[in-house]
C-alpha cells in the first residue's frame, strides 16, 4: 500500500480523482493526508468528504521558500508519508522539500512537456496555435516541470475552444493518468526500505 501525501492549492478535482481510484481499487493507496496553501481551497472540502486529514500551510505566512517547504518536510513526516503527489500545486518547490523524498514526488503539469513549461500552460498552448496538447506526470526536480516524465496523455484543441472547454478536456485526461501514473512510478522505484 502506497502511503501518499497529496498537495493541492486550488480545486483540488485530481486530488479527488486519486481519493476515487483508491475507492475503486484501481490504485493500491492511501491518502494520509492533504496539504493545502490556501485558505478556502476547495480541496480542503473534498478532504473532509473523504475523511482525509487536511493541514492548512498558508505560504503568506512563511519568509521563505525554504521556510514553507521545511514546515511541509514535517507535516508530511509526520503523516508518515512516503509519495508526495503535487497535485495543482501552484508553489515552486525547494531542494528541501526534493531532497528529502528522493525521486518520490510526482506533480502534473497541463500541457505535454517539454512545451509549456510554467505558469498557465492551458492559456500558452492556446496562443501557440497548437492543435494537439495535453498532460504530463513527472518526477520533480528543482528545475521547473524538468523532471524524468512518468506518464502523459495527448488532447486535441478543436477550433472553438477556450480555456475553459479546453481546461476541462485536459483535467479529465489527467484524472485517467494520474493514478496509473503513480502506480507505475512506484513499480519502477520501490519503498526506501525494500
Ligand atoms: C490541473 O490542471 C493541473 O495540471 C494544473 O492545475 C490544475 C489543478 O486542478 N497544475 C499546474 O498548472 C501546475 N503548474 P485541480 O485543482 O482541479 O486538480
């Protein structure tokens, strides 16, 4: 059993995507606990539906980059986490956070990397013109949305899309992806202990 430690900033609908293949059994999981950076995230709610603890890390009231992820370090220690899922976490991430789960943190990004790396990659792939884009899971690196791919999903752009349509396209290739994503991911790189 995969014991799982998921981020989330905002709405938080692949955090729930996960919670539900685990209800399902499609992904050998737990979920010990949800951390959130802002106050009012959606994702708290869905937490409380699913009887999941979620801890509140408000970056405002952090100095640092590194201060923020050291109280993150420890929160998910002490969950007794062992994958960390970034799961539309808006925050970069420091070597304090990397380094302390080796290649054991996933994030999704909504676009097929290496395109469009960064913030609003939807709103980026859209002014490109491109016809095809989509989703990736990867493994975090300090470098931004740069780490090893796991998994990817492709989605077209159709002539009348906007965000929104397109947006809503790509989040349902990321819930399909992302909990075989973490499965496959263990498989290739087994607990610390084994
Ligand atoms: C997802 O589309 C995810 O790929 C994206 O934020 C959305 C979160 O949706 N992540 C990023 O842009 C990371 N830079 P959700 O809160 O409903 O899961």
């Amino acid at each position: 059993l995969l014991k799982l430690g998921v981020m989330a900033s905002g709405s938080g609908s692949n955090f729930e995507a996960i919670a539900q293949a685990i209800a399902d059994q499609q992904l050998h999981a737990q979920v010990n606990v949800l951390l959130y950076n802002n106050p009012g995230a959606k994702a708290a709610a869905r937490a409380d539906r699913w009887g999941i603890p979620a801890v509140l890390l408000n970056h405002r009231e952090f100095e640092s980059r590194e201060a923020l992820d050291e109280a993150i370090v420890e929160t998910l220690r002490q969950h007794d986490v062992e994958w960390v899922i970034m799961a539309g976490w808006m925050r970069i991430v420091t070597p304090v956070l990397i380094n302390a789960f080796p290649r054991r943190i996933l994030n999704i990004h909504p676009s097929l990397l290496p395109s469009f790396k960064g913030n609003r990659a939807v709103e980026q792939a859209l002014a490109a013109g491109v016809k095809i884009t989509g989703c990736t899971v990867h493994l975090v690196v300090p470098e931004v949305d740069s780490g090893d791919i796991i998994m990817q999903a492709a989605v077209p752009i159709l002539p009348n899309d906007t965000l929104e349509t397109l947006h809503d396209r790509i989040h349902t290739q990321e819930y399909c992806i992302f909990p075989k994503a973490i499965a496959l991911a263990a498989q290739v790189q087994p607990p610390s202990n084994a």
